[in-house]
C-alpha cells in the first residue's frame, strides 16, 4: 500500500512528533498535487523577494544611505526581516485566511478533533512554495553579512542567530493576532494584513527613516523595527535614531516572548468567542 | 449510564438588526428553548425537524462546538465544550456538508492521519480501516484523491473516516443528502450493521424518511426550538395520520375513478395525463400496498408505478398543527 508508515514498529505509540510528521507531510504531498501551479508558486514568491529588494536597491543607490545605511547595510536589514517573515508566514500563514474557514464551516470540522486547532491550522498550510521567499532571504543575509564589513565577536554571533528565529516568532505572533482578529470582524483579512503584510514592509526598511512617532509605534507597540533593523544597528556598530536606540537590538527576544503569549491569549479569547463563552 | 443527557438546554444568538439608517438594534434569536431528553447507549435515534428548527444548533453543543445559553449537556461523561478533545476521542462526527478528509490526497492517505490523531497504533489502526473498507466497498477508489471522488463515495469515505476510532457515539448531520439510492442503502446497512455488531450509538438528522425507518427506533422531533415528539416512528405516524401515495400509470385510460372499486382507506386524488396517471392515498396502517394495487389492477392493466412515503417536513408540519389544535 502506497500509504505512509506510522512507525517500523506497527505497536509503537503514537509521540507528538510521529503526529507532527503526518500531518506535514501530508500537506507537502498536497500541494505537490498540483504539479505545475506549485512551481508557478516557488516561482513567483522568488520573484517578490527579487522585486522587493529592486524596490530597497533603487532607493539607497540614489540617496547613497538610506536611513543612515549603506546598500550593504540596508542589505542586512533586509536579509533578515526577509527570513523571519518568510518563517512565520510557513508556519502560521493559513490565520490569514481565516474568516473563510469559519465561514466555510471548516473550523468545525477541526472543533471535533481531539488536537488543538492551532496545530491543525499551523500543519494544514505549511506551504513549501512559501520556502522560495526562505531560501531567497537566507541568501540575501549570507551576502549582507559578508560584504557589510562587520567586527564578529560572540555577542554579534549570538544576536545574528537569535534574530530571525526572535523575528519569526514576532511574525507569527502577528500571523496568530491576525487571524484571532477575524473571529470578531469577519470580513477583517484587509485589516489583518496591515498588521502582517505592514510590519514587515516596516521590518524590511532602515527604521530611522520613519517619522519619529511611527519609529516609536513599531519598535513599542508593534514591534517590527526589532525584527531585523534594531538588531543590525548592534551587529554593525550603529547609533540608532532617537526613537530606536541601538540597545533595542537585544529586545527582540523578550518582545518575541511577550507578543507571542499576548496573541496567544488573543486566540483562546477568539475560540472561546466562537463557542460561545460568556458572550 | 445514558450516553447523551441533556436536560433544560438552550441557545439564544445575538443579532443584529437594523433600526433606522445607521444604528443597529442587538436581538435575541431563541434556537434551542428549554429541550430535554436522553440517549441510552446502543440506541439508533432519529433528530429531525424543519430547516431553522434547532437540529444543527443542538449538534453544535452536543459535539463541543457551542455552548448552552443554559441548561445541562453530558456526552460520554463529558461536558462537551470544556472537554471538547477528550469527548473528541469517543464520538464519531460526520457533516454532510463538510469534508474531514485530506482533499487533494488519494483517499487511503487520511486514515493513517487521522489514526495518529486519535493516538491509535498501526496495529491498532489498521486492521479497523480494513474492515471498514471492507464493510463499505471502498477498495476500487481508495487510491482516488479525495475531490475526484463522486459524493456517494466520499461520503461512504467520510463515515469510514468518522468510525475508525471506535467511537462509542456517531452523530451524523444529513449523511444520506444528494446521494443515490444505492449508496444511501449501502449507508444505512452499514451503520445498521456498526449498531447491531459493536453496540455504537447512533444520532442522526435527516430530510429522508426511509433513513429513520430503515435505522432508527426511536424519534426526536424538533420544532421551533422545542422538542415536539419523542418516541418511536410508529407512534409519529399515528401521531400525525401520515397517508403513502400510490401513482399509478395505466396502459389504456380509464377517466372516471369510479370504475376503481377501492377498499376502505383508500382514496383516489387525481386523475393526470388523458386518464394515464391516477394517484391513490392510503393509510398504511390498514391496507397494505399490495391490496391498494389488487384494487386497481382487476379495473386496468397497471403499466408503471410508484410509491410515495410521507415526507418528514409534511409529517413534522401535520403533528405541530395537530399538536397546537
């Protein structure tokens, strides 16, 4: 039978990750499915990651800094807003769309499983043509950091490899907020996405061109100036503006921390507003 | 211990409504109002009711996906919404609607997912979906992928896919809608087969009549939010005086009923097409159909027929009339 094994050993329990494995695996082998829409993909989530970059390059080379960057510099920002995005939008990018599976009654569906909804969200899109934006960003850090002239010593070590797992925790995060958002305003991906889709716009640019108030407002409240451009002012021995002060670059972390446990608590409000509880 | 147990439940919903050009009036809507009943283990009972009567909204809060405005559920022992995934682990769901299965993948690939789901072992696994195929033919399109699948055979997927787990309670909303014939029959043998053989309890909805009288014993009737009959088909026919229908297509026209000498309790409707078709409503619990057709027979040669069961829509509007008189 083409069918996958559970385990070599057919009385072998079943762990969280033997279940993990399935249930990932399963959605690569749907999505390979569709052959040739599925490269179309790949394809064209490069091609972002391509434009997006065009769109950084044609700014710093006519302003020769941008934000008190040079094109290498900027290069590191980008580099690492670009895989912490990519990484929060595989593992929790179908929130998105999660007024449609509401409406289409599919949350239901995933009410009666004995797993929690977030797991079967989380593994029912992972998207491998999302791994195109991945691999373009990867290789967009590994260039900035080489060409930016940076001083390593542990700490940098440490801070270049915290950042984008910290980022891709903020992402999700905001991926989870987002989609706990439409449990209440069901027509809400627009006003989602301006969370998602805008913070990393934000992520990806030198912070210190931003107006003073917004500098505040995406490094405090939302914080997508600590996903990659707080860091990098640290790793390349920057001052920052007077609204991201370079010792936000540790911040990350514990933003990560903190935002992800808010949204989390956001989730559980928006099931239990589902169900009905004391509402 | 009953299965299911529900005593004094409801559910009202919020709704917004329009007062004026801008502002909005919050209303409640009374779906579930005060029902009450139990479910022993290894029953077959039959939820039916009008569309809007309350049906879904009580399945909702049954499976764990709603909770009561008030009143008590326990399924399986559980309180379904704070235990939603232990109670998830014993009862068995099928949405008529709705897919659980892996749609772009062959349909043989779901089960081992959902096998894992319910942390059942290969060798716990495996030998279930084996008879389940078995049992519902499933062999010849089991390396089908899932939306290639014509709605009988997913359908006979998604009841597999809803039982591997042994459930001791399957709840099925509208399982036989759209499909043909055969496969309905082929539905109902098998759940009838799963009762009998493993003891699973059985609460299904359904627009079909013979759904409820080829499986279950027993009736709930929902109306308006309010439980309107409870107890066996039998009785609910009586109840509500539900008559079949007989049309008859002859071989020559006849065009006056009254060459048919019909017994008592039987009554000609209507005469259609030229004296072709005559329809003949009879009351099931004196004549048989057979008699019915002896009548017409000895009068004209009989070239087609078919039989009409009472509708479940009819029947639920004649016993809430009769109920309310």
């Amino acid at each position: 039978m083409a069918s996958p094994r559970v385990t070599r050993d057919p009385h072998a329990r079943v762990t969280n990750l033997v279940l993990l494995k399935l249930l990932v695996s399963a959605r690569l082998r749907s999505q390979l499915a569709y052959r040739g829409s599925f490269l179309s993909d790949v394809a064209g989530q490069v091609l972002l990651g391509v434009t997006e970059f065009v769109e950084l390059y044609a700014i710093v080379h006519n302003v020769s800094t941008f934000g008190g960057m040079t094109l290498a510099q900027t290069l590191v920002v980008f580099g690492l807003a670009s895989v912490a995005f990519a990484l929060g939008d595989l593992l929790m990018g179908e929130t998105d769309s999660m007024s449609e599976t509401i409406r289409s009654g599919k949350l239901e569906v995933l009410l009666v499983r004995p797993l929690p909804v977030l797991l079967q969200l989380a593994t029912s899109d992972f998207q491998l043509r999302r791994v195109g934006r991945l691999l373009f960003g990867a290789a967009a850090l590994v260039v900035a950091l080489l060409l930016a002239d940076i001083q390593w010593d542990p700490a940098k070590i440490l801070l270049a490899t915290i950042t984008p797992l910290a980022g891709a925790a903020i992402f999700c995060a905001l991926f989870l907020g987002a989609g706990a958002m439409q449990f209440w305003i069901l027509d809400g991906r627009q006003f989602a996405n301006a969370f998602t889709y805008g913070g990393r716009y934000v992520a990806s640019m030198p912070g210190a061109a931003l107006f003073f108030p917004i500098q505040i407002f995406f490094t405090f409240v939302i914080p997508a100036t600590l996903v990659a451009y707080a860091p990098s002012l640290v790793i390349l021995d920057l001052d920052g503006p007077a609204g991201i002060p370079a010792w936000t670059g540790w911040l990350g972390l514990p933003a990560a921390v903190v935002l992800s446990g808010l949204m989390l608590l956001l989730w559980r409000a928006a099931i239990k507003k589902y169900t009905g509880a004391g509402g | 211990m009953p299965i299911i147990e529900v005593e004094n439940l409801s559910r009202e919903f919020q709704v917004m409504e329009s007062a004026g050009r801008f502002r909005r009036r919050r209303k409640a809507v009374h779906a579930v109002r005060g029902i009450d009943f139990t479910v022993e283990p290894g029953e077959a009972v039959g939820y039916i009711g009008a569309n809007g009567a309350g049906k879904s909204t009580t399945i909702k809060m049954l499976t764990g996906v709603l909770v009561p405005s008030s009143g008590r559920v326990t399924v399986c022992g559980f309180n379904p919404v704070p235990q939603r995934k232990a109670l998830a682990r014993k009862i068995g769901v099928v949405f008529g609607q709705r897919s659980q299965l892996w749609w772009d993948l062959p349909l043989q690939d779901s089960y081992p997912i959902l096998g894992a789901m319910h942390r059942m072992s290969e060798a716990d696994w495996r030998p279930r979906f084996r008879e389940l195929a078995d049992q519902m033919d499933l062999g010849e399109f089991l390396s089908t992928p899932v939306r290639q699948l014509s709605l009988g055979q997913r359908m006979r997927g998604e009841v597999a896919a809803a039982l591997l787990h042994r459930p001791e309670l399957v709840i099925l909303d509208e399982p036989t809608i759209g499909l043909d014939m055969i496969s309905k029959e082929k539905l109902r043998q098998f759940l009838d087969a799963e009762r009998r053989e493993n003891g699973t309890t059985l609460l299904l909805t359904t627009h079909d009549m013979s759904d409820i009288q080829r499986l279950c014993q027993r009736v709930l009737v929902v109306d308006d939010g309010v439980i309107a009959y409870d107890g066996p088909l039998t009785g609910l026919v009586e109840v509500a005086g539900a008559v079949r229908t007989m049309v008859v297509d002859l071989a020559t026209p006849v065009h006056s009923a009254a060459l048919f000498s019909l017994p008592d309790g039987a009554v000609h409707q209507s005469i259609e097409a030229d004296g072709i078709r005559h329809s003949v409503s009879f009351d099931p619990r004196r004549l048989s159909a057979a008699t019915v057709l002896a009548a017409i027979s000895s009068a004209a040669e009989v070239a087609d027929l078919s039989l009409h069961e009472p509708d479940i829509e009819h029947l639920v509007r004649q016993l809430y009339g009769s109920a309310r008189r």
